[in-house]
C-alpha cells in the first residue's frame, strides 16, 4: 500500500495498476442566505474534475467535461460531469489503468475547476479530492487532499501522474491558480505549467 503526502514527493506506484482520483463537494449558500440562498444551495455547485494527458510538455487529451474516454481504451475513464455536487461519495472521478496508457504519454495532469460560467470555488464547501489504489477491483484510499478555503482562485492542480519508463510515480501538488472560466486552452495552460 502506499500513502500520499505533498511533503513526501513523488510516491512509486509499483504494483498499482488501477489509480482513481475522486472529487466531492458540497453545495452551500455562500454569502446569500434567505430565500435565495435556499435556491442556491437546492441548485447546488458546479466544478469539474478533470484529467489532462501530456505527451512532454504539451496537452494531447483531456478527460472530464464532455470526454468520458478520450484515450478511446479505457485506460483513461471519467465518469461524467456532476452539475451539483448533490449526493454522497464522490462526484467526479477519473480512472487511470496505466498499462494500457499508449506510450506517448508521459504524464497525466489531475485538475479541478470552477470551469462553467457562474460557478466558484466560494459556493462550494468540504472539498475534498480522494486518491484511491484501484488494483484489482478494490477501491483502497491511499490520500485524502484538501485544497486551501482561503483561496480566491477557481482551479487546483491536484496531483500528477509522471510515467518513468515502464513504472508511474504520482506528485500530490494541492496548488491553487486561475483559469479563465469556459476557456479549455487557459485549463490546458494551467495543467502545463504543474
């Protein structure tokens, strides 16, 4: 088993052959309270957990949004867009089976975003990014990242996957920056700059 810590650099994941990373938040009233508030929270919040592919240092593929399988294998998987972040587990997850990742990749980008128009970090609350050793099945969590409620940035540089010849090393990041909202080259600007 291994264990995740930003202070402990990369960890080999040798004998891994399944990493799933999930996100979850919960919606919440932010600075509105009454009536509209309650609309606000029953509407819930929107962000995005997404996974870019690197082949050196330019993105190549981008799983979440709309691209469940951009890889077209399966060795890439997301599990698709939570518009409210209503619901218990996590919201989002994206599946990584690193021998079937083509061997022009040479890094995966794990990202998170208040992406869509009108959506924030700030109408969000208990965010939480969960790494899990997904070999064989099981779902072992082998980190719990939680990024900064002080930030007033809307994207996290969550983790990186870097493939080291035939082995993958994962980098916890927890590193907050901005993305332009609704602009997929200023999400891939940022995953590049990680």
């Amino acid at each position: 088993m291994i264990t995740l810590t930003k202070e402990d650099g990369p960890a080999d994941l040798d004998g891994v052959t399944h990493l799933s990373i999930g996100a979850s938040w919960d919606p919440t009233v932010g600075s509105s309270g009454g009536l509209i508030g309650k609309i606000r929270q029953k509407a819930g919040t929107d962000l995005d957990l997404i996974a870019i592919a690197m082949q050196g240092g330019d993105p190549v593929r981008l799983a979440g949004l709309d691209s469940l399988d951009p890889l077209g294998n399966g060795s890439l998987v997301h599990s698709g867009d939570n518009q409210t972040g209503h619901g218990d587990g996590d919201d989002e997850t994206v599946t990584v089976e690193f021998a079937r990742i083509p061997a022009n990749i040479t890094s995966i980008v794990f990202i998170a975003a208040a992406y869509k128009k009108r959506s924030s970090f700030s109408n969000a609350r208990n965010i939480s990014f969960k790494v899990y050793d997904a070999t064989g099945g099981s779902t072992q969590q082998v980190a719990d990242i939680w990024p900064s409620m002080l930030t007033q940035d809307n994207g996290v540089a969550v983790a990186k996957a870097i493939r080291q010849g035939a082995t993958w090393k994962l980098q916890v990041i927890n590193e907050t920056g901005k993305i332009k909202q609704g602009d997929e080259h200023a999400l891939m600007r940022f995953a590049v700059s990680r």
